[in-house]
C-alpha cells in the first residue's frame, strides 16, 4: 500500500511547496481526480494526486483557497507531468480561473508514435507490462465524498505512480524514431486554449444535427431549463430529464406532460420544472 501526505489546508500546501523548494524538486508526476455531473451538479476538482519520484502527495482542494491553489498550479518552476491534461487543465480554469503552467502531457507523445490503444492504462500495459487492477471499480466513484476510500485513494495514486518511467520510455522512443522536432510543434500546437468557450457535448452530438432549426432552439431553451433546476437541487443534470426525454420534447412538446421522473426529484422540483418549460 502506498503511503502519502494528505494536504487539506492553506497550511499544509504552503508547507507541500517548500518541501519541494528545500529538495530542489523541479518536476513532479501529477493527476487529478473530479466530479463530472455523475452523482452531483456540476464539474468539481476532488482530489490532487502528486508524485515526486520518492513520496507521494494527494491535495483534498475542498478547504483549501484558490489563491493557494493557483501559487502550487501555475508555478512555472516545477514541471507536472500529466496523462491527457486538457480536461484537468480546463476543469480548474472552469471552476478557479487558474491556468496550469509548465505542464508535460505525456498524451501527446503516444499521439505521435500513433499507439493503437492510447489509454494511460494501456500505455502503461504496453511499455511497462503492469496491469492496473480494479480500474472499474472506481471509474464511477464519488470522489467529492469524505473520507474517501482507502482503495479509492490507492486507485487514484496508481495514477501517477507510473509517469517518470513513462516518460522516460516514450522520450526514448520519440528519439528513436527520430519525431523530437514533431513533438516540439506539436506541443506548440497543442497549447490549451482556456478562453475558448466550451460547448456541451450533447449540443455537438450527431442527434442534435439531425434536428431542424425550431428543434435546436426549443432543446436550447429546455437544455437551460434544466440546468437551471439540477443546480438548484444538486443533482446531475440527466436526473431532471435524461438524454431521450430532451430530444423527444424537442420534437413534440407535449411529450412534457408525461415525462417519467427520476424517483430522486421531490415532486414540488418536478411541479416547478414543468411550469418553467410552460412559460417557453
């Protein structure tokens, strides 16, 4: 079992950062692990996973301020070294405004060297012949419950545990296949874009193409609705009206009027949410 150091105050990550300055620690394997509208509302930093090559850190952000969290993120000193950082990179511009600096995505090299399988766990079986066990199991945790799970915590570790010899071996590889200039482009290329205004998924699936002008707008309007309520109530979004129940209404209004309830919305938020989509 891996031993860590639980950061949970102002206090304890001041005392993390010179730690790392009394060591002269200038790189750090790091991952985040988060709520995406899965079990509450919203998209929510949970944990901070961090290892430095001999001991492991884990940053519970819920007490801890944004300030303090934006001095340890952005500081262009120690480079954090990530398995597909764009979303945790944007998670934390969302929720905190804080831009990630001097972060190595290792994602981008097994992009290069065009793995066919390019999950972090597949990478991992593949270069370093290491399974990761109970991946399922925690995939859809509830990370903003506390405490967290002993072996919740020792999934989320396993996360970083692996990411220096990663990096090592995909480096070389870089180099043997000789793509460092490609690399160095492609980060370039690949700079996360934090003022790019995100659109939800299912406002870009296939489904809502399909849909004619009036229906994009009313599924707009209902979407918002919902979102409305979800927050109010802080549940995710698809209790209030999943997937299915929104296109349908799009389609035929008057599908509203039966709509089948999750058994998780009170009935006064049902009440209220049918009379705002009748004010549409």
């Amino acid at each position: 079992m891996k031993e860590y150091t639980l950061i949970s105050s102002n206090n304890d990550i001041q005392e993390y950062r010179r730690h790392l300055e009394k060591n002269n620690t200038s790189i750090v394997a790091m991952d985040f692990e988060g709520e995406f509208n899965l079990h509450v509302y919203g998209e929510k930093l949970c944990l901070i996973q961090i290892f430095d090559g001999v001991k492991y850190f884990v940053i519970d952000p819920f007490n801890i301020s944004k300030e303090e969290l934006a001095k340890t993120l952005e500081d262009r000193r120690v480079m954090k070294i990530f398995y597909d950082a764009i979303s945790d990179s944007k998670l934390v511009y969302k929720q905190y405004g804080i831009k990630m600096q001097a972060v190595y995505d290792l994602k981008l090299l097994v992009d290069i060297l065009d793995f066919d399988k390019r999950g972090l766990d597949a990478v991992i079986s593949r270069l370093l012949g290491i399974t990761i066990l109970k991946k399922k199991k925690f995939q859809q945790y509830n990370w903003t419950l506390r405490p967290v799970d002993i072996d919740a915590m020792q999934y989320a570790l396993s996360d970083v545990e692996h990411l220096f010899v990663l990096k090592k071996k995909l480096f070389m590889q870089i180099e043997e296949e000789c793509k460092t200039e490609e690399l160095i482009y492609t980060i370039i290329k690949k700079a996360v874009d934090f003022d790019k205004k995100t659109i939800p998924g299912i406002l870009k699936s296939f489904d809502y193409k399909k849909l004619r002008s009036t229906e994009k707008k009313l599924l707009q309007k209902i979407f918002d609705i919902r979102e409305e309520i979800a927050k109010e109530i802080n549940v995710p979004p698809n209790l209030v009206m999943n997937k299915s129940q929104l296109f349908r209404a799009s389609k035929d209004f008057t599908t509203i009027k039966t709509m089948e309830f999750n058994r998780r919305i009170p009935r006064n938020i049902r009440n209220k949410f049918i009379e705002r989509l009748d004010m549409i």
